[in-house]
C-alpha cells in the first residue's frame, strides 16, 4: 500500500503550511479565540478564495475532488497550528450531509455558498444522554398540516452560535432509539422558537446548548426521505471522525517537537534535560505512537476513498479512532509530564495543543467506545 502522497496534495499541505507560519501563530490565535465570533473571519474567506473550503466536495458538486486523503492532509497541517476555525463543522459536517441527503440546485446553491466561504453551518445531533449512539434520537418533528413542528433539546452544537443554518437531527416517528424514522432538516438560526446558548469549550472552540420549541419549518426543510437520514449521517460522521483523527496527529506531531525542542534548552544539573537517557527513551516512545497514529489514519482515508465495502470502511474508522486516542493519552500527558509546570500555563502552546488533542479522543466516540465497536464486526 502507497501512504505516498500525490503532487496536488503536496502543493496542498505546502500551502496550509505557509499560512500557518506566516499568520497563525500562538499569540494569534489566543486572540481569535478570545474574540466575540471565536473565530476569524478574514481567515476564513481566505480559505475560501485558496480554495480549503471546496476540499471535501467533489468536482460534481462543484469542489476539487472530495477524496479522503485530501482532507487529511488539510486537516493534520490545521492540528499542528490548532487551528480555531470551523472547519469541521461547517465544510465537513454540515456540507457534507447536504452533499449527501440534498438534490438538484438546492444542493448546487448550498455548496457553492460554502466554498465561497458565505454560509457557515452546523450539525445537532447530539443529546443529553444519546453519548455516541447516532440513532438515539428523543427530538421530535411532527407533521402539521404543511408544516413540521419541532421540538427538543441538542448538546455541544459545534459552531452553532456563528451559523447561518443548523442541520437539526430529529426523529419523525419510531422509538427513542429506533434506526427508521430519524430525518435531518435545513434550520434557519433565526427561526422562532430556536434558543442558542452559545459558550466555548476548553479547547478554545465556539459550541452551544440548542433549544428547539415549536419550532415549525416547511416540509422543504427536510433533507432526502422522510425517516431515512441515518446512514447518511453515520457516513458523514465517519468522514468527519477521520478528519479529526488526522488534526489530532498533526498536533501530537507538534508536541513532540516542541517537547524535543524544550527538552534541548531546559537544563538541571548544569546540563540539557536531553541529555538523559530515560527522558530520550520516553521521546522515542512518544516518536513511535506519532508514526502508528499516522500510518493508521492515512489507512483509514484510503479505505473511505477505495473500493471496500461499508463494513470494512466503518472498521477502519473505528480502528483509527482507537489508536489515535492511545496516541493521545501517551504523548500528550508524555509531552506536558516532560515540560513540567511551564507545560499547564496559557503563556505556552503545548498546553493548548493538549487541550485539543483531549478534546478529540472525545470526539464522535472516544477510543474505548471504538474499541468497543472495531470488536463487534469481527
């Protein structure tokens, strides 16, 4: 198997790269995450006219292609700057779904408004209590003459304070926990009866509590059949899943780094802590889980672009999530144990590198949940 990547995708992580090093450093960020928005929105039509925006779509639905490993290639270069914009939520989420579930110009009209970087989104699809099961779904969407009338309650709506529109996952008839009868519906931000209570999380990202209350949207809303949204949602999610994985990889990467540079400066005993051998060994440790996360990840991309059946696509997913969040655990804690208290305070990227990383284990399944689920196809 080639992990080899393609001239186009070189040219593509060179030029996340130069824009990282030219724009987006530790101070810059922390300001942007302290901003009203939490995000930038220069930086954003900036992706837009360098064309990110269209990477996850195909050239059908007027993108560059679409392909998995293009999006981990953008997405590992976003981790090792930890990146703040809504990336994930808006192109691959929410553009994803409607790439997915939405038909004729009303796709062709939504996506070219995402490339061009116009419309934000978001995707609720989470509740208190559902954890990582996508099929556990208590929001209700009630038929009423022409209309749908929703109602519920949705948790750590990723970017949903900035949207323009929300992807609201809702369930049209069946049980709490049935897989018939969950529909995804297009949500104008400023429909009566919607409540966003936006904060940020400790990993410097915009997420809300959503409350819908008689909500009612026209039948249009509702994108694709009637019922039918949760495989496209579960395939939107595992895209989404691998992305992450990649930015995870990206900022282990440049923990270690950062920890081998650190390790070469700080002296005890009149000499570089790098010196000792044991700390060597535990940076040599911290090198192999970099390399098996990112060998696993690119698997996992080539398997979504490739021929295999869905099954095996969904195991490879599974399986890159789960070594991904041992990589997590062993280089981030590896990383901050090393940096000693300097490590922990806001002055210092790594802490805030640790804080993302931790908060992508959790992310769409943390690697219990993947182990756990790689396990029950075998």
């Amino acid at each position: 198997m080639d992990f080899s990547y393609s001239e186009v995708q070189l040219m593509l992580q060179d030029s996340v790269q130069k824009f990282v090093q030219k724009s987006y450093d530790h101070d810059t960020r922390t300001k942007i995450v302290d901003s009203e928005d939490g995000y930038s929105k220069e930086n954003w039509q900036l992706f837009a006219e360098l064309g990110w925006l269209a990477v996850p779509f195909t050239e059908e639905e007027g993108g560059l292609g679409g392909s998995a490993v293009d999006l981990i290639v953008m997405m590992e270069e976003f981790g090792k700057a930890n990146l703040v914009e809504p990336f994930t939520a808006t192109a691959v989420l929410g553009g994803g779904l409607i790439a997915e579930l939405a038909e004729g110009t009303r796709k062709t009209e939504l996506i070219e408004q995402v490339v061009t970087g116009s419309l934000q989104l978001a995707c609720a699809y989470a509740e208190s209590g559902s954890r990582f099961n996508l099929g556990k779904v208590t929001t209700t969407a009630a038929n009423e003459g022409n209309n749908i009338v929703i109602n519920g309650n949705k948790i750590a709506v990723l970017n949903a304070s900035n949207a323009d529109k929300i992807l609201l996952v809702a369930r049209e008839y069946g049980t709490d926990t049935d897989a018939e009868g969950i529909s995804i519906f297009l949500v104008d931000t400023n429909t009566e009866g919607l409540a966003i209570t936006p904060f940020t999380t400790f990993d410097g990202k915009k997420s809300s509590e959503v409350l819908f209350e008689n909500v009612r949207v026209p039948e249009s809303a509702r994108l694709g059949s009637s019922g039918q949204a949760l495989d496209a949602l579960q395939k939107i999610v595992d895209r989404a899943t691998v992305g992450v994985s990649a930015e995870a990889v990206g900022a282990l990467e440049s923990l270690l780094k950062k920890t081998v540079e650190y390790s070469k400066t700080r002296k005890q005993f009149g000499i570089a802590i790098g010196t000792f051998q044991a700390l060597q060994h535990r940076m040599a440790d911290m090198f192999i889980e970099c390399q098996l996360a990112r060998s696993i990840v690119v698997m996992a991309a080539m398997q979504l672009d490739g021929s295999a059946d869905e099954l095996e696509k969904t195991k490879a997913v599974s399986a890159a999530k789960s070594r991904v969040g041992r990589a997590i655990r062993h280089v981030g804690q590896e990383s901050i144990q090393i940096h000693g208290g300097i490590g922990m305070t806001d002055e210092l990227d790594v802490g805030h590198l640790f804080k993302r990383v931790t908060a992508i284990d959790i992310m769409f399944g943390n690697a219990d949940y993947h182990t756990e689920r790689f396990a029950s196809f075998q």
